[in-house]
C-alpha cells in the first residue's frame, strides 16, 4: 500500500524539478534578456536613482549632488545646479543616454561601494565607509566663469592648467548644455535636439575635436630647431615675399602678404615674434619629417593623453609619409595640411615651455573625499613626459614672451606681469579660420606663486569671422584669463 | 545523539538568520545592531522550543524536519528584513508564536499520540468548513471578512481595547485540519474504496457511495473558487484530496477524474470570470499587458533575471520593485539578490523537505499516520510548487504563501503545525 504514495512522491519531486529547470531558465539563459530589457526599472533605479556623491570646485562650488526622493528615501535625483557651466567635464548620468564625463569615468568613487564582492562585504566589516565619494575638481570657478563669458555665443574651447602639477584650472566647451534636462525618463526629444543641433553641444571640443593648430604648432617647429642645432634664435634666415614649394607650384606667404622683416635677412627669434611663414616653412624643410614628427610627438601628439576623461590623440603625421616631400615639411611646420590638435594638446605645448620642458598629466580632481568631508585621497603630480630640454625651453619662454610684448600676441599682455604666448590663425577650406592663443604667465613665478598655461581656441573666426587672427580675436581673450587668475 | 544534530543544524539556521540580518545592515551602511541580536533571540526561541518539545515529548522524532524549516525561514526572514523592517519585527512576533504553537501541539500530543486526532475528525471537518467560511462574514460584524487584492480570503478582528485590528487567513490553518478530517476518513475506509468496485462497461470504477469525498472536494473547492476568487487556495484544496485520495487507494480513477473536474471547472472559471482570464493571458503573454495584468509576472521575471547566477547580493538588488515581495513574490525577491544560486538551494529545500515527509509516510505503519504524513507533505509540496511555478511561468500566478519564508502569520502557524505534526508521527514510528 505504500505503492501509490511513492508515485506521488516522485510526481511532487518531478514537478520540483520542473521549478529547477524554469528557474535555471530564467536566470541563466534568458537572464541577460530581462536584465537588460529597456522596462526593468532596475536600469534606471541603479544608474539614476542611487546616491552618488557630490562633485565641486576647488573653490567648493557645488557643480553636482543627489538629493533624496521626498517620499522614497532609497532613490535620489541628480541635481547639477551650475546647469551648462561644467556639464563636458562633470558629465551626467542618465536614464536614457547613460553616462557621460566624471558620472562615467569616477562611477567607482561615486556611488556607494555596497557590493556583493567579498572586498566589499571585508571592507564593510573592518568598518570601512560604504557611502560614496565625492569628488573635488582643481576647477577654479572664477576662472571658470572668466572663460565662459570669453566664449559666450562662440564655439570654441578654453583650457587651462598649473604647468608645475598639470591640475586644470578652468575646462570649456562651447556651445555647452545643460545636464538637468537630459536626466529623466522624458529626456527623448531634448537629447535628439541636442544631437541633432548642428554646432554639437555635447561635442566635448577641448579633448574631443581636434584642430589646425596653424601657427601656435611654430613653437613645436622651433623646439625641433633648437632641439636638432639647427638653428639658435639669433640665427639669420632669408626675407622673401614668398617662398615657392619644392615639386608644387604653391607658395607660401606671410600674414600680411609681405616680407616679414626687411626684404634682406631675419633671425628665427623676429620671425617667431612676428609669425613669419616664410621663415618657418623653410626651416620646416630644413628640419625634415623625422625630427619635425619627433619633436611632435615628445610634446605628446599621436598619444592619447592620460586624462580622467576619454581624450582623442593629436595626429601628426608619420615622418615616412612626407620625408621625401619638403612642401609637407613646410605646411606641417606651420600647423597646416596634417597636422590636427585637441586644445587640451595645445595647452599642454604652453606648459611645456613654461616648466622647463617637463609635461605633467593633467588631471581635474583633486581629492575624493567621504561622507563626512573627509579627504581620503588627492591626486599626486604626475610628471607624463620631457618634451624638450630646460635650455631649449628657456629660449622658447623668451621667444613667447617676446611674441606677446612686441609681435603678433600684443594683446594677450596685461599690465605688469610678464606673459609668454603664440597665437595661431589656422586656414580651414571653404570657410573662416580657426583661431588660436597658447601661452603662459608669469614667465617668472616667485616661489609658490600661482602659474597659468592655457589654450584658447575659436572655430571659424569667432564674432569676427573672415577677418579673424589669433592675435585679434583669441589673444584679447587670454588677457582676461590672465588676469581673471593672477590678478 | 540524533537530537544533538538536530539542535545544532536548528542552531546554524537561526545563525543564518543572524548573518542574514547582519548583511542587510551593512547593505544599508549600518555597522551591527539589535535586529541582529533579535533575530536570532526570535529563531532560538521559535525553533528552539520546538526542538525541546520534540526532546521531551517525541524523542524519537525525524531530526531533518526542524533545521530544514529553521533555513528556509531564515532565508525567508533576511529578505523580509530587507524588504521591510516593520514586517520583519512583526514576523519575528509571528515565529516565536507559530513555534510556541508547534511545540504546546507535540506537548498536547504527548501522552495520548497522534491518534487521538482520528477520533475528532468531524470536529475538525467542522472547524475547517467555519474557518474557510469566515471570510465572507459581513463587513458590518466584529469578526468580519476582508478583501485584499481582489480575494476574500481575510478575516479580521477589531480589538477595542488595543485600537488594533488583528488580521489572519482562516484558510491557512482549515487546510491543516482538513488534512486530518482527510487522513482519518481515508483510514477507516480506504480498504474498502480500493477493492470494491462496479464495472462499467471497461471501467472499473468505485462504488457511488465511495466517490462521496471527491464530490466534496471539488465543491469546496469551486466554492472557494467563486466567492473567495482565490484560484491558489482552490487549487491546493483540490490537490490535497485528489493527492491523497490516490495515495491512499491506489486508484487512477480519483486522479482521472480529479483531472476531468479541474478542466471542467477550470474551463468554467474561464468563460464565467474576467479575473481568471486575465490571469491565465498574463500567464501566458505577461509583457502583452506589461502595464496591466502582467506587470506582477514581469517584474518577478525582470528580478530574476537581473539576480543572475550569483544574485545582487543581499540588501543590493531591488525586490521592493516587485509587488507583493513579502509574500507571494518572495522567491523572486530572493532569487534577485542570490541569484540562481540561491533559488536552486530553496527549491532543493522544499524537495528535500517533502522526500523526508513522504518517507516518515512510508514508514508509517498505521494508515491514518501514514495517510496524514502523505497529506501534509502534499499540501507543503503542492503550496511551494505553485506559487514557484506561478513565479516562474511554469503555472499561472495563484497568489499563495510559500510556506516558512513568506511574511504572514497565518502561514508560519499553519507551516509550523505541520513540522510538529510530521515529527510526531516520525517519533511513534520509531517506538
């Protein structure tokens, strides 16, 4: 009589394994497919709704928080309060265009280290913080502001870093946009308009967009002179009007359609501090495609610079590609024809020069600090690359700061304090040049005084257009900068 | 020596529960507390005093019964803690009650053994049919039914002096007693209900007279069905007395035409009631309705799915998504946050808990204990498996407690009851 009871045993333990197999099914197999299907609303509720920690300024300007759901205390609402004024750099953290900048790349520090790892579970248990971190930037928010009132209405980009540490003073992008409208689950038509927008504010143009660097790219021309022996700043070179390209009928011509000194002879420091083409597309050629390329990439292009966001290298093309063609030697010395650069690359150039060839990593936080305002770690300078030699760049600092007391960076000069600079005013087919300034003050630092470099780049002229020149246009803008800092 | 095991698996368990309190606090950022402490006071004393009756009283009681219950309620009891502390320490209030239950029932079955409970089984039959009625008391009367999610299968009680109002499901502990109305019924007549049959044309089928429990079942079952819209609770009634008929008589015609009924009224059911079509597309389309009737199924399976192999980690998923995680869902809830991992353990628990039920079955000697055993362990069986099977999509959802790891009173009493009554019938086996 125990026959049936068996059987219903083995129905029961048959139907479990029923439940076994479902269950293997749906959390093994199909599993990914529910995880990831756009409707769970753990997507949102993790990547939104957890508290993250607060990111603000140097100067502890609150650029973003998470404030508590009033009726859920599990979940919180993002909250950028500086709207457009950081949003490249700060990035957001979204329901439907995921994340972006320091919410993407810092995620670790931000949200709370709760987890399942056994680290975590340890961590928890030696009494560790799980709460997140917040971050702060080495943003000054003053110059910050300096730089975004510069490009107001423009597109263009604005960098500035500490040449000795390579902490970022004030990063720009413009036109920017503001990350609150891009949170929520109704953040559709905003984002697509905001894709669609033809002067592409999510472009994050400092590390993102390259450029011509035109004639901001003779700094790197002269290094690899002075570099190689080539030339020193007094040695002499020829005057022409123009200067003809070797196997093309193209010329060369300076600025102003005209000598640059007088006719006869001019030394490579003059024709620096005026910006001559003539003189730096020959001693292009004379410098060749290997050192030109080298010196190059010592100041870092072709490498993707170690930043804490995504950064696009800088090409410059491979010697190879033009060693046997002096007239893209000469073009290439002058920023033109290959050569592209991020103004974060072209900032780093001025803080090469400014200390003494050495290239710190740039970095934009500076602590993460807990909970309870704690700092638990800062970031350490980094020394990334020895672009040139102390010397080379002393005759560099001296040729830049000449450049902007008597040639074409005039007005990048504010009252006493010693500014060293290059502009830059890069042809672009079929439409107004992109301009430039490079530079750094003071050329002298006290002993623990503030230092600046910087890069201030303007797409097709900025307001003046057809017209624009690095000198007339940028250069002003790197005054203000200037002084918005040092003064 | 098989009592010291059992006191330290029951041990471990409330261990467990202690641990599991201890990670949802951390999960949460707190260092530890008194929730700990009280959990694992709540389990010593619910488990641990049954462990002591079954020590005095039935010494010789099965020792796998306690600790399989003790970590099923531990797993269950950490989740609910996570879902909701306010529960949780309602729950705690529940499981030292449920065990003070279960052990005073082996401490009243001490002397006179398990066979005192054929003599009453009209009694119980009696008892189970007013319990299973209450619900349908007017709203206006001071023990009045309620209706919670569409089913009135609540009754719930005014305290004037506490300005409380005590809830409980009646059905819960009516389908305990039912099963020894069942058992006893089955005892004295199952001799005859298996031998003696008529033919009819090539069947041979019982006697008219024998078909009379079936009839019954079924009724009580469609009345359930129809005026407590509680398709779980039918079902499981159905199961019971078609299960244990079967076991009890060996008979396939019980099974064939416990089927035949279900279908019949199933498809009934079907065309009378928009509640139960609506259930049966979720089942079979949940996302068809994603906003609607499928939304419980879909964020049971989204929960699953995002537990994966290992699970979010206890305190890290998000089962408060999904409705009704305390209870109907809380093997989602608990398949999210330790994965499949941790959903395979719980149903090899339950497996592993009724192998060891029908084996005190088969053990049994004397048919009502051995009729009783099979029964309790099919309800157990059977109440597991369909609201898993609901979770999961092998079953439209029924909406019943998984026995000791759903929050719920009524549901621990009725899951302890029958670990004291299993264990008592496993002790007089082995004298």
């Amino acid at each position: 009589m125990n026959a049936p009871i068996r059987r219903t045993a083995w129905v029961i333990l048959g139907t479990f394994l029923a439940l076994i197999l479902a269950t293997t099914w749906i959390q093994a197999i199909a599993g990914p497919g529910y995880r990831d299907d756009p409707r769970n609303p753990r997507l949102t509720a993790w990547r939104v709704g957890r508290e993250r920690g607060a990111i603000i300024t140097a100067d502890a300007v609150v650029t973003a928080r998470s404030d508590p759901h009033p009726t859920d205390p599990q979940t919180f609402t993002r909250v950028y309060p500086e709207q457009d004024r950081y949003a490249h750099t700060v990035g957001f953290t979204s329901v439907l265009f995921g994340s972006r900048g320091l919410e993407r790349t810092r995620q670790n520090d931000l949200v709370s280290h709760r987890d399942a790892t056994i680290s975590g579970v340890l961590n928890v248990i030696l009494g560790g913080d799980p709460r997140p971190r917040g971050l702060r930037l080495t943003i000054d928010d003053a110059l910050q502001q300096a730089a975004i009132d510069a490009l107001a209405g423009q597109r263009g980009s604005i960098i500035a870093v500490d040449p000795a540490t390579g902490a970022v003073l004030a990063s720009v992008s413009t036109p920017g946009y503001d990350p609150n409208t891009l949170i929520g689950p109704d953040a559709g038509p905003v984002g697509t308009e905001l894709e669609n927008d033809p002067d592409q504010p999510l472009l994050h143009r400092t590390i993102n967009a390259t450029y011509p660097p035109g004639s901001t790219f003779k700094v790197i021309t002269a290094a690899a002179a002075l570099e190689a022996g080539i030339a020193g700043p007094s040695t002499e070179f020829p005057d022409p009007v123009e200067l003809e390209l070797p196997g093309t009928t193209a010329t060369i011509h300076n600025y102003d359609d005209d000598v640059c000194v007088d006719g006869r002879a001019v030394t490579l420091e003059d024709a620096f501090v005026r910006s001559c083409n003539t003189t730096l597309a020959a001693l292009g050629m004379e410098i060749g495609a290997d050192a030109l390329t080298a010196t190059a990439e010592a100041f870092g292009f072709n490498s993707v610079i170690p930043y804490e966001l995504p950064v696009v290298a800088s090409p410059m093309p491979d010697a190879a590609t033009y060693a046997d063609d002096p007239a893209a030697a000469a073009q290439n010395a002058l920023g033109q024809r290959d050569v592209r650069a991020t103004p974060m690359q072209m900032a780093l150039v001025a803080a090469a020069v400014a200390n003494e060839g050495n290239i710190m990593i740039p970095f934009v936080v500076a602590d993460v600090f807990t909970h309870d305002g704690r700092i638990e770690s800062s970031t350490q300078p980094t020394l990334w690359r020895r672009a040139i030699s102390p010397a080379s760049a002393a005759v560099l600092s001296d040729m830049m700061e000449k450049a902007v007391i008597s040639g074409t960076g005039h007005n990048a000069a504010v009252p006493d304090l010693r500014v060293a600079g290059k502009t830059g005013t890069a042809e672009v087919t079929g439409s107004a040049p992109d301009v430039w300034f490079i530079g750094f003050a003071p050329v002298d630092p006290e002993p623990g005084e503030r230092r600046i470099a910087l890069a201030v780049l303007l797409e097709n002229g900025g307001p003046a257009g057809e017209t624009a020149s690095g000198g007339s246009v940028a250069a002003p803008i790197a005054a203000k900068l200037f002084e918005a800092y040092l003064r | 020596m098989t009592r010291n095991t059992e006191a330290m698996l029951v041990l471990a368990g409330a261990t467990l529960a202690s641990l599991g309190a201890a990670m949802v606090g951390f999960a949460e950022g707190r260092w530890l507390d008194a929730t700990v402490a009280l959990t694992f006071v709540s389990f010593a004393l619910a488990f641990g005093s049954i462990h002591v009756a079954f020590r005095m009283w039935a010494p010789n009681a099965n020792p796998l019964l306690l600790p399989i219950a003790t970590f099923l309620a531990a797993i269950g009891s950490t989740e609910i803690l996570r879902l909701d502390p306010d529960l949780a320490a309602l729950q705690r209030w529940w499981l030292v009650l449920a065990g003070a239950a279960a052990a005073g029932t082996v401490w009243l079955l001490r002397s006179s053994g398990i066979a005192v409970l054929r003599r009453y089984r009209y009694l119980f039959l009696s008892a189970a049919t007013v319990l299973l009625l209450l619900p349908l008391l007017p709203a206006s009367w001071p023990i009045y039914g309620a209706v919670v999610n569409g089913s009135r299968l609540w009754v719930r009680i005014d305290l004037p002096l506490a300005g409380r109002v005590l809830s409980f499901q009646p059905g819960e502990i009516a389908k305990v007693l039912l099963t020894i109305f069942l058992a006893s019924y089955l005892a004295d007549r199952s001799e005859a209900m298996s031998t003696v049959s008529r033919k009819v044309g090539p069947f041979q089928i019982p006697e008219p007279r024998h078909l009379g429990p079936i009839v019954v079942a079924a009724g009580a079952a469609f009345v359930v069905l129809i005026y407590q819209r509680d398709l779980g609770a039918s079902l499981l009634l159905f199961a019971l007395f078609v299960g244990m008929l079967y076991a009890a008589t060996g008979r396939g015609f019980y099974l064939g035409t416990g089927l035949f009924l279900v279908t019949i009224a199933g498809g009934a059911a079907y065309a009378m009631f928009d509640h139960v079509r609506v259930r049966i597309s979720a089942w079979i389309h949940p996302f068809a309705d994603y906003t609607g009737a499928g939304y419980q199924t879909a964020q049971g399976l989204f929960a699953m799915g995002s537990g994966s192999l290992t699970g979010s980690g206890v305190g890290l998923g998000r089962p408060d998504l999904i409705p009704a995680a305390t209870t109907d869902f809380i093997f989602a809830a608990v398949a999210e946050e330790l994965g499949l991992a941790g959903s395979v353990a719980i149903i090899v628990a339950y497996a592993f808990l009724v192998t060891v039920g029908f084996g005190i079955a088969l053990r049994s000697r004397d048919r009502f204990r051995k009729y009783l055993a099979a029964g309790l362990t099919i309800l157990i069986g059977v109440q597991s498996f369909l609201i898993i099977a609901g979770i999961v999509r092998l079953f439209p959802i029924t909406g019943i407690t998984l026995p000791f790891m759903s929050y719920g009173g009524s549901s621990l009493l009725a899951s302890a009851l029958i670990v004291a009554l299993l264990g008592r019938i496993s002790h007089e086996e082995q004298t």
